[in-house]
C-alpha cells in the first residue's frame, strides 16, 4: 500500500462488469463477495468509499446469446440484469453504482473517450487476421490453442478465424510508458505472481490491438466509420468512467471524472488481466487521464480443476447455496477457504465443515457460552474490569493487543484467508482459555475477581473478533456486536461510523458501562439430515 492509498479519505473501486451472456453465477458473485467486503474495511476506516458494479452488455458473445433465445439484444440484457441485481442483494453487496454499457450516458462518454484518443493518432485503420474465442471476445495466440483449436479457458468451444478490415489501437506506442509506469509503481499489478505475467508479456513486445469489428450490430457504431462496431472491451472499461457520473450530470468525461477517479483498485479475474493491465492503463495514457491505483487479478473456482463458467456448465448455483446456508456463510467459505489470488475448488462437504466448524462452533458457540457465564456468575453484567486490569502476560490480551493492527495489514493486502485465521486464533484460544482457566471452579471456590477477569477478557475477545470479522459476515457480526451491547448494524453505514476502526480495533475497548443483550445463536449448525 502506498503513501497516497493511506492518507487519502475516499476509496473508490470497482468489480468487472459482467457478461450477460447468462444469469450470474459463483464465479461472478466471488469477485463481488470480495470487492463489498473491500469496501467494507474501507468504511470501517472512516473512509467515503464508492463501489462500482455493472454489466457488459454489448459484443458478439450477447448478441448470439440473443439470438439463440429469439430476442432483441437489448430486450434479452434487459431480462439478464435484474438477475445481477437481485443475486447482489441476496449476497448483501452494497454496491454503489451500477454501471450498463447500455446505458445511453455511456454512449457519450464512449464517444467523447474514443475523439480523444482518435485526435491523440493512435488510431488506424488495418487488416486483422486471427483466431478469436467468442466466449472471451479476445483475440488468441495459435500457440495458445488447444487441439482442434479450442479455447484453453473455453474447451468446449472452438476459436473461429477472422480475416477482415478493423480499427486498431497503437498498443505498440505505450511499451515503454507502460513499463516505466510498472517500475515506478511495483504495487499496481497484484498478486505478484499476475504482475510477472504482466511484465513478461509485455517485455515480449506489444502489438497493436483491434478495437472494431465488421459484421456485428451489437454495440456503438465507431464515430469515424459506422460500418464498424466498436470493439466490446473498448467500450466496456470506459463503463467504470460511466459509473462516475452523478445521476444528473451531463455526460462529459470532465463531470464524469471530477469527484472519485482515478480508481484505487479494480478487482478482477485472472482472466481478463492483460485487458485491466496492459490496454487499459495504455488506453488512459492515449487520452491523457490518470491511471488506476491497483488491479488486482484473483484466481478461478474451479470444479475437478477446471474454471466454473457457463460455458463448461460445471458452476454452482450462488442462489441455491445462499437459500440453503446464509448469505454470510457463503461470502465466508470463499474468503477464507480461497487464499484470494489464487485458484480453488469448490466442495460442499468441505463448504459444510468449515463455516460448521469456524461459525458455529468456534465462534458462534463461544459467544454463546461466555454469555451464558456472565449471566450465571456476574448476573450477566459486564464485569468492572478494564484492560488495565489483566496481566500483561495473558494469552488473550496478548494476541488481542496486536490483532487489530495485524488484520488491518491483511485486509489492505487483499488477503481475507489470512484476515480470518488471525481472528480465529483469538476465537479458538478464547475457547482455550476458557478450559485452562475453568472459571466454574474458580466461581465454587470463590475467587469472584478472577472469575471476572477471566469473563471479560473473553467477552473482550469475542467482541474484537467479530468486529474484525464484519466485513466478511456483517449479519452474524451485527447479531453478536448487539448481543454484546453495541448498537452498531455493520449494514448500516451510518451506523459504521459509530464503529470506527482506531477505537474497535484496539483490545481493551469493552466496559462495565453498557448492557449485555440477550444471548442467541448467531449462527445455527447446519445439520445435512435435516437439510435433505
Ligand atoms: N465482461 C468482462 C469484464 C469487463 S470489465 C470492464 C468479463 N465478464 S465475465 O462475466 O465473463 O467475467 C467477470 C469476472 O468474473 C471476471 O473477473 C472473471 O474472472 C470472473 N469469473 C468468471 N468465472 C469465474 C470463476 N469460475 N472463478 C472466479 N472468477 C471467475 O470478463
């Protein structure tokens, strides 16, 4: 994280735009999961955070799916989207914006964007020859190829030739700016692993990019010569620009960009990378505007290996899974079971035992037990007892003092698996420390303070957990901070503010002076015979 990403009091970030080819599915609800709980640390930190969501609704792939339901482009988006919107309420997304390429705002900005760089000369007319994968919209490599010239991201589709007339973008003339911008910014591409990627692939030499197409409907015509469309992905980052605008903005780029751009991070799939870091900071440079902060490329659920996608149809139903577990179990299981950048698999045994095993035992349990010994040893009251008050040496207040800065470190690094088994090790050294210290036993023999202190360094070790888990399980966060006498509702952004992370980060924060609400699960077991 660099100087600037620290000191700055907004942050604004974005999700890819979705395909509408289909109804979304695990694949795309991952990169939202993980973006809203960005944007949730962020507000935890007194930030003003905006995040972008949307669709991408034009290009060869939308029309065909289209046309194989018998429906009008537009009509068939227009019936995909509300599907987006609604898996994002499910999933408990509080996105701020939501961006479609169809969107009439966006045809101005598309254009305003496309004269800039048109009067820039980068720009030209030329003869394009190649493979291209439908389902990636991108052109490929032939040694990229599978046999029979299926896509390695697609195998189940054939690549088709293309031998036609396009406008390209002089990619080539931004080699050198880009590299110098790679070098001065070793952050920009995340993990490192993608930044490598990066880096060779643009050491290797760049070639110019088409961003046209003949024989294609969907989408803008191109301002200099209507007879060609504007290539999909040109016209799809510049929805991110879109996003900008204020709902009663004219659509020029200057409103557009005057209030949160340029972007501090755009979250995406490894897949589509070299179009988030290679064409799009070089497309920025051409018409002469800032250049996102960070792109970070996350890896693939996979299923028995291979990507989850549509197009194999090997995904997970998100609605189904939300319906069965919750929505914070879900957002849960992928966050931390997934160490974010890179691949893995999906598995509902493993689903089960992990949020059963962390949620509701771990945690949920533990809550649920210390509460209950407040009530029966301190006539469930907040113990009078301070931080000051425990030994320095106690393992709780000693994992509690630094966890908070530790977490912190994580979230920025977009580690949330990591973010998780920190919180965990207070979780499960509070339910240890509960067995060593047996405060039944000390409350048989008397020893009334040191049963409080042992309850409250508890109490204080619940709460510091699920306070730094909030944003990855707002609901069962909000259920415990409430039972915990906090009137706090980590989905309500005003409310955060109540919550701010220098205070409730720091161990020690919890006091005799407020009430204990009343004990419920926060979280129920999930038992497969009763599911079935
Ligand atoms: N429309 C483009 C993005 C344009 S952004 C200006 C696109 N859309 S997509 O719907 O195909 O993919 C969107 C995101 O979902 C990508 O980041 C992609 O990596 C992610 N995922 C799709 N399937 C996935 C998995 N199986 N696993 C993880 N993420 C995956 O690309």
């Amino acid at each position: 994280m660099n100087r600037d990403e620290t000191t700055k009091n907004t942050f604004a970030l974005t999700t890819p735009l979705y395909y509408v080819n289909d109804l979304p599915h695990i694949g795309s609800a991952y990169t939202t999961m993980a973006a809203d709980t960005i944007a949730r640390f962020q507000k935890l930190l007194s930030k003003s955070v905006l995040l972008v969501t949307g669709t991408d609704e034009h290009g060869q792939k939308i029309e065909r799916s289209a046309q194989a339901k018998e429906m009008k482009p537009q009509q068939f988006c227009d019936e995909i989207v509300p599907n987006f919107i609604s898996l994002w309420k499910l999933l408990n997304i509080q996105y701020d914006r939501f961006s479609r390429t169809t969107a009439p705002k966006h045809a101005s900005i598309v254009q305003e964007f496309f004269k800039r760089v048109w009067d820039n000369g980068d720009i030209y007319l030329g003869q394009q020859k190649g493979w291209y994968c439908v389902s990636c919209e991108e052109f490929k490599e032939e040694r990229e190829l599978l046999d029979k010239h299926r896509c390695p991201i697609h195998p189940t589709k054939e690549v088709e030739w293309r031998d036609e007339e396009n406008y390209f973008f002089r990619l080539s003339k931004y080699q050198d700016k880009l590299l110098a911008y790679f070098d001065s910014k070793p952050d920009f591409i995340q993990p490192e692993s993608r930044r490598n990627e990066v880096l060779n692939f643009v050491n290797q030499g760049l070639q110019d990019f088409s961003i046209s197409r003949v024989n294609l409907e969907w989408g803008f015509p191109v301002p200099e010569n209507p007879k060609h469309t504007l290539y999909v992905w040109f016209d799809a980052l510049l929805g991110y620009i879109t996003a900008l605008l204020e709902p009663d903005d004219e659509p020029t780029l200057e409103n557009a960009l005057k209030n949160w751009y340029p972007f501090d991070l755009h979250l995406i799939g490894k897949d589509i990378l070299r179009f988030h870091a290679v064409y799009w900071p070089a497309m920025l440079m051409s018409a002469g505007l800032p250049l996102p902060g960070k792109v970070f490329g996350h890896g693939f659920l996979t299923k028995d290996g291979r990507k989850m996608g549509k197009t194999l149809g090997n995904t997970v139903d998100p609605i189904e899974l939300i319906d069965k577990y919750g929505a914070d179990a879900v957002r849960y299981y992928f966050l931390k079971e997934i160490e974010f950048g890179k691949d893995g698999d999906f598995n509902e045994v493993r689903f089960i035992d992990v949020v059963n095993a962390d949620l509701a035992n771990d945690l949920g349990n533990l809550l649920n037990r210390i509460l209950g010994m407040v009530k029966k040893y301190c006539g469930g009251k907040i113990p009078v007892v301070t931080a000051e008050h425990i030994d320095n040496d106690n393992p709780l207040k000693g994992l509690g003092l630094h966890l908070g800065e530790q977490v912190k470190i994580a979230y920025e690094a977009l580690a949330f698996s990591q973010a998780c088994n920190l919180v965990l090790s207070l979780v499960q050294g509070s339910n240890k420390f509960i067995d060593d210290q047996a405060p039944w036993s000390l409350y048989k023999q008397t020893r009334q303070q040191e049963v409080e202190c042992v309850l409250y360094t508890v109490l204080e070790s619940v709460r510091l957990a699920v306070y730094l888990l909030s944003p990855i399980i707002p609901n069962i966060s909000t259920a415990a901070y409430q039972q915990l006498g906090f009137e706090v509702n980590f989905n309500d952004p005003t409310s955060i503010d109540l919550a701010p992370f220098d205070i409730h980060s720091k161990w020690g924060l919890l006091s005799s002076t407020q009430n204990l609400g009343t004990p419920q699960p926060i979280f129920k077991r999930i038992d497969l015979s009763k599911n079935d």
